[in-house]
C-alpha cells in the first residue's frame, strides 16, 4: 500500500477501531448499527489478514486462502465483493474475480478472488467466496482467516452438515497460517439468532465490539432520516446495535384498533390503486386493496377479497370486477404488489401467478405496474417496515385500515411469536393477509432503500 493511501484505512474510533485491532481472540464479533461500516472493516480486517498468512516469517509465500461467507451470493455481489475490491484498489493490489470454473488448479472450485499481488503461479493466493445458504459448499477446504457478514440472517439446522455456523468453525485451521481469526460483522436480528448466542453466552474464547451508526460521520443525514421512521426499539437495534428479545411477544405491538382502523378511509381515484397479493392455496388466496399517498405519507388499505378456497381466476373474473364497476371512476393505475415466488410457473403450466394476474388486468383494460422485487425481502425487513408505518419514533400513524378488512385486523391483532423468536404460522387462518400488504408497504415505504454504504474515510 502506498503512503498516501494508508489512511484511507483508518478505522472509526470505537468498536469498529477495536475490532480492526484484535489479533489476540480467535472469534472476533463487531455488532453494528446500519451503515456503521461493518462491511467496510471487515473486508479490510479480512485482507490484512490475508497477507499476513500470505507469507511465512521467511518472506516466502504460503498459499494460505481466506474465505469470506455471506447470507446469499447476491449479497455477497452486492456488498461483499465490492468492498473487498474497493480496498484491494485502494492498496493497489492486481486480482482477478472468477465467479466460474477454478482457482488454484482446479485445487477450489469458484467464485473467488485470486491476488496475483500476494501469490506465485504455483502458489496463488485465494480468497474463496461461498454462502451461508449452501452450506454444503463450506466443506472440503481450510484456511487461515474468514470473515461471515451478516450470520444473523444465516439459515440454522440441527444437522450439523446443514448449518453454516457449524460448518465454518471447522474451517479456520490451515497450518501455513501465522494468525487463525474467525471474524463476525452484522447488525443483530433480536436475541434468538445463533449468531448472538454464540457471541454472548459461548464457551468459544470470543471478543465482541459494538459499532453504532451515530459513530459513522459519513452518514449523518442517514441515521437522523431512520430515527425519524423507526420506533424506538428498532431504532435501538438498528442504529445502536443492541438487540430485541421478540420471543412470545405480538409481531405487530404498534397496532391498536384506536389508531389504525378509521371507516372513512376509501378509495381515492388521483391515486394509484395497490393491490396486494398472497398466492396461498390453504385456506384461500387473499388480496387486498388499497393506495399510498407519498405526500401524505400515508398507506391505506380499505378492502380485501377471501373466502374459503378462493382461487386467483374467481378474485379476477368475478370479485375485482364487480368490485370496479361500483367506483365512481376506474383508477388511473393499478400497482400490484407481493411475493417473488409468484413469479414461478405453475405445475403443469406455462404461466405463472403473475402471468396470470397481467391477463386479468388486460381483460379489464387497466393500465398496471407489477412492483414485485426479483427476490422476497427478509421477514423481519418485511414486519419491521410494516410496525414503523403503524408508529413511527415520534408517534406518528403511516396506516389506517378499514373495519371491512377483518382478517387483516385479527392477523395484526393476534400474530405472535415462537420462543425462538420466528413468527408463528402454526395457525394457517393467519398472516396471509398481512404478508400481501407487508410486501406493499416494504415496497413503497422500507425503512431504509438497499444500497451499498461503505464506512467512514478519514483524511
């Protein structure tokens, strides 16, 4: 690394400064806050430990790899990769990104990264990329460092061949390294997930360190923009990286009747119509209507189609038809909403329930949008979007419902928690209707907008 560049390393005063600094516990936790920069140290945290197991203490090199396992491949596209690649360029560093075929002579299979920088033709260095979502991938190999971002959103298992946690310890035992570290960079996800079990009740010898956002600079517009939209627990877990205990708890605790159901909520025709899907065959489809007013902001819901059994073809043939012909005036733009999955051909069919829903909106002659991401967003993404739109910090309402949408009410009213923190769907009369809208409001009004944020650069 050149001299000029050293300090765009630098670390964050605080947790993100002690974590970078740690060589003496094997497990090493940051707990972070969003955009504190837990992805920023830990690629470079990960690197500086790549060169150190790069070479021996003769200067020759070691072929030692380093592996980094994030929740998805997409995630780690999206957000580990990059960073990885902004610090190798910042230190000047040549590497190649192969996200097929072989590294190392057909030694590990792709994707990785290859530092050309660090290795020689018969000794490459290798950073293997694998995911906390296949975890029969992390197996096989070993290495002296690996970095795990966001674990508390990794899959769990008994099966100790299925769960990436378990996996992963095993690996960090190559011989060549001079330094074996495991490290852990995540915002938490409430005290039930593995992660925080094993950083805080562990046997394992662990260091954990705690970054907030507010430490971040950078993003000061950011945390002051999310303490405006969160309550005031998930402005605690969120940007101060503590954790909730949501165990045996309501999933939706901001809702009350008082509040949120209003009957003089109704269709207004300036705005696009929502309409909300949850493609559920037991014990019927459910789909919902309503709109957002971004000016306002607020979201409204103020009808919804169920019955026993009801089915996608009876919703758009009988029921939203008739349910038209009573407006006033037909909506300028419909805007449907709900789960990826949808996307998926049906058995024994070409189309899929999207494909569907499009023929339907044809026949009626409606202009239509589908606002459906490429992948469902995580559960708790979803509940937590959904909770700050009901009570924001300040005690604002962002959504009212109308009294005709009863099973909407009994899922927000009744929906609980299992001891391990999921949502409980033991009872298959709910959540369907409160998942079709969740998917609306986190679409239209997330918490915070993906994006990639790295930490702070100090000059």
């Amino acid at each position: 690394m050149q001299k000029n560049d050293s300090m765009l390393w630098r670390p964050i005063a605080g947790g993100q400064a002690d974590f970078a600094s740690d060589i003496t516990h094997r497990y090493v936790f940051l707990e972070g806050g969003w955009s504190s920069g837990k992805t920023w140290i830990g690629a470079r945290k990960l690197l500086c430990l790549h060169l150190l197991n790069a070479f021996d203490e003769k200067g020759n090199p070691t072929g030692c790899p380093s592996a980094i396992i994030a929740p998805t491949y997409q995630a780690a596209k999206d957000y580990c990769i990059p960073a990885l690649q902004e610090a190798m360029d910042q230190a000047h560093w040549s590497y190649e990104f192969r996200e097929a075929g072989s590294l190392d002579r057909g030694r590990f299979g792709a994707p990785g990264i290859i530092v050309q920088t660090l290795g020689r033709p018969r000794k490459p260095s290798v950073i293997l990329i694998r995911t906390a979502d296949a975890p029969e991938h992390i197996t096989g190999w070993e290495v002296g460092a690996a970095w795990g971002d966001e674990p508390s959103r990794w899959p769990e298992s008994v099966d100790p061949k299925y769960d990436p946690f378990t996996q992963l310890l095993g690996r960090i035992r190559h011989p060549g390294a001079r330094l074996q570290q495991l490290l852990f960079t995540y915002t938490n996800e409430g005290t039930r997930t593995r992660i925080y079990r094993e950083a805080h009740s562990s046997s394992l010898a662990v260091a954990v360190y705690r970054a907030r956002t507010a430490d971040n600079a950078v993003v000061a517009e950011f945390a002051r923009a999310m303490r405006e939209k969160l309550t005031a627990e998930l402005a605690d877990q969120y940007l101060e990286g503590a954790a909730i205990d949501v165990a045996g708890r309501r999933v939706y605790p901001y809702f009350s009747s008082e509040k949120h159901v209003d009957a003089s909520v109704e269709f207004d025709p300036h705005l696009p119509l929502a309409m909300m899907w949850d493609f559920n065959s037991n014990p019927g489809m459910h789909m919902l209507l309503g709109q957002w007013n971004q000016e306002s902001d607020m979201f409204s819901i103020f009808h919804e189609f169920f019955e026993p059994r009801l089915d996608l073809r009876r919703i758009l043939t009988d029921l939203f038809p008739r349910w038209i012909q009573n407006l006033p005036q037909p909506p300028t733009e419909v805007h449907c909403f709900g789960d990826a999955s949808g996307r998926n051909r049906l058995t024994g069919h070409n189309e899929s329930n999207w494909d569907y829903v499009k023929q339907g909106l044809d026949l009626l002659g409606l202009n239509y949008r589908i606002r459906v991401p490429a992948a469902n967003p995580f559960i708790e993404e979803r509940v937590n979007a959904f909770n700050a739109a009901m009570l924001d910090l300040s005690g604002n309402v962002h959504c009212k419902l109308h009294p005709r949408c009863p099973r909407l009410i009994m899922d927000l009213e009744t929906m609980t928690r299992s001891n391990d923190g999921a949502l409980d769907k033991s009872d298959v009369s709910l959540s369907h209707a409160s998942d079709a809208v969740g998917y609306a409001v986190w679409y239209v009004r997330p918490i915070r907008k993906p994006q990639l944020l790295t930490g702070q650069i100090n000059v």
